[in-house]
C-alpha cells in the first residue's frame, strides 16, 4: 500500500515543491509576485469551481467549518494553557500556538486532498487496483467482501472538502492569528491595518459568489453558468495546485535554518502527529453524540484527519514579521514541518486507508 501513496500522492508534491526551490535559487523569482498570484487570482478561481460545482450538502458544508472551529479553538487553549503554567515568554509562546493551529490547508493541504481523494474516488489506494467492496467484479456480479463503513456515501471530491478548510483557516489566520501575534508583541499598527487586509483578500467575497452560484444551479436542473466563467475559472483552478506547490518551495527555498530544537519539537509533535489524533477524536465524538450537522464520519471525516496532519501554515510567519514576533521560530516551525511531513503524511495516509478501506 505504501510503494502507491508515496509515488502517486507525495511523489508529485515534492517534484512541483523541489521545481520552485530550484527556480528560487536559480532565478531569485519574486516571492511576493508568487504569492500574490496564488491569493488574488488563483485561490478566489478554485473556491469558485470547486464550491459553485460542489458535491457535499449544505449541512456538510458548514459541518466541516464547525469542526474547523472547533479543532482551532480546542487546540489552541491547550497549547496555550501548558505554555502559561510553564511560563514560556510571550513571543515564543504566540509563535508555538500559531505553528500549532494554523496549518498549511492551502499550498500543502490543497495539493494533496486533490491528489489523495481526487473527485469521483470511492475506496482504494488510487491506481494500485484496490476498489472497494461494493466494486463490481467485471462479471456483472458484485463482490461479497463487505466494505469497512456500512454507509460509505457519495463519491469522494477532497478538493471541495479542503475548500471549506481553507476558508476557515484564512479567516482564523487573519483575525485569531493576528489577535495572538499582536499578544507576543503589542503595537498600535496591528488592528485596523490588518482588518483592512482581511477585507481586501478576494477569497470570501468569492466564496459568498459560488455559495449564491450553487444555489441558483441547484434551483432548476436546466440553469447553467455561461462557459466565458467556467472554462476561466476551471483553467485557474488547476493551475492553483502546481504554482502553489512552486510558490511553497521558493519560500522554503529562501530561508532554510538550524533551528532552536526545544519549541521546535513541541510543535513537530503537536502539529504533525496530535493534530491528526486531536482531529479524529473530535470526529468520532460528535458522530457518536448523532448530531447531523456535525457527523462527518466516515466522509469527510477521513480526508479532515489526512489535511489535520499538514505541515504549519506559511501564514503565521507573516504575521510574526508583520508584528515583530519570533519571526525566526516561526520561520523554523514552517521549514522543519514541512519536511518532516514527508515522513509523517504517508504514514498517515496508510494508517486512514488501512481503516476506511
């Protein structure tokens, strides 16, 4: 099961990242041009197709942004909690808790719900020839194997999923995240300044188009999108996967360091091995207690537990550099996750279809 999830799931995200490391230190490309690139025009593009054209009902929707919330929210006060009664110092504790909780749902998390559970997969390792139990044999009799799940559900589409996950995490990440960053290091810069950018970001005016686009398409089976918007916003959704890969490794590519182990550790443990395990845990509580809105199990619930995993979001490094935090352990805990996550991921990846089937 492995020898297909490295070549066909990690393979592809580590060849795309080590092609913009490459084209970083051999052209010195512009990381701000990238960025912007990847925020202005290429993300607001995949929230559009995959949102307007999603899959998942309207309770699934807002099931993923609530355990999205609730995830951050438990997290975040336990490593906040711990890090007050060690009387860790204010900087290196806003940096630990923003490494911890926002992760990199977007140029990782992105990529690699895409690829792991791309749209109409149902059961199996993707092209290992594993199909899942209510396959057909090929001889117009079904096979007796039962499946692990008795209520497997719709297609898999990761990509629609993770979007609702970006969202959140963007959101979280430009006022939650901007609320701890300004705590290590208060100015008066902070607070209008940034909610000015959050109100500039084009990706949640676009996410309020698509939901209004899926309505309206859901509203009469003969209603269609005029194809001078979907064709465009198709082609720029699928370039958001490979130019945010790139853009990824150019960043990493810029800033490579030996980092200081102690709170480096603490987050390598708590962002790429508790996360996932915080993750399911929340799942399976609110699947037991049978609330619909909130029971996602076992999809999405099982592409939530991989993107759980995902390394520290590069997000939390700007907001350090904006405020005057620990700009370099934040700098670490990006750098060091995401290579450590070339470990873990594949192993969590096993662990989820191994169980799920």
């Amino acid at each position: 099961m492995i020898t297909p999830i490295l070549l066909d799931v990690l393979a592809p995200i580590l060849v795309m990242m080590g092609a913009g490391a490459l084209l970083r230190w051999r052209f010195h490309i512009d990381l701000g041009t990238l960025s912007k690139l990847n925020i202005y025009l290429l993300a607001p593009a995949f929230v559009f197709d995959k949102v307007s054209t999603s899959t998942l009902s309207w309770e699934e929707m807002g099931g993923v942004v609530t355990i999205s919330l609730v995830q951050v929210a438990t997290l975040g006060l336990l490593v906040w909690g711990v890090g007050v009664a060690l009387k860790v110092k204010r900087q290196t504790l806003a940096a630990v808790v923003m490494a911890v909780i926002f992760y990199n749902s977007g140029n990782y998390g992105l990529p690699l719900a895409e690829l792991a559970y791309p749209k109409g997969s149902r059961f199996g390792v993707q092209g290992s020839g594993v199909t899942d139990g209510n396959a057909s044999t090929g001889t117009g009799v079904s096979s007796s194997r039962e499946p692990r799940t008795p209520n497997p559900g719709p297609s898999k589409d990761g990509g629609a999923v993770q979007a609702f996950v970006l969202m959140t995490q963007n959101v979280l990440g430009y006022t939650l995240g901007l609320a701890i960053a300004g705590f290590a290091h208060p100015s008066e810069k902070g607070s209008l300044k940034n909610l000015w950018r959050i109100m500039r970001l084009p990706v949640l005016p676009m996410l309020v188009v698509a939901l209004a686009a899926r309505w309206w398409l859901q509203q009469d089976p003969s209603h269609a999108l005029p194809l001078a918007i979907t064709k465009p916003a198709g082609y720029l959704s699928a370039a958001l996967v490979p130019v945010a890969l790139a853009t990824l490794g150019a960043q990493l590519a810029s800033n490579p360091r030996w980092p200081r182990w102690r709170p480096v550790s603490l987050v390598l443990v708590l962002r790429l091995l508790f996360g996932p395990i915080q993750m399911a845990l929340l799942l399976w509580g609110f699947h037991l207690l049978g609330w619909r809105a909130v029971d996602l199990w076992p999809w999405p619930a099982e592409l939530l537990i991989l993107t759980a995993a995902v390394p520290t979001a590069v997000t939390t490094m700007l907001l350090t550099l904006e405020l005057e935090g620990d700009t370099d352990l934040a700098a670490d805990c990006v750098f060091w996750t995401t290579v450590l996550s070339c470990v873990t991921i594949p192993l969590w990846l096993v662990l989820l279809r191994a169980y799920f089937g």
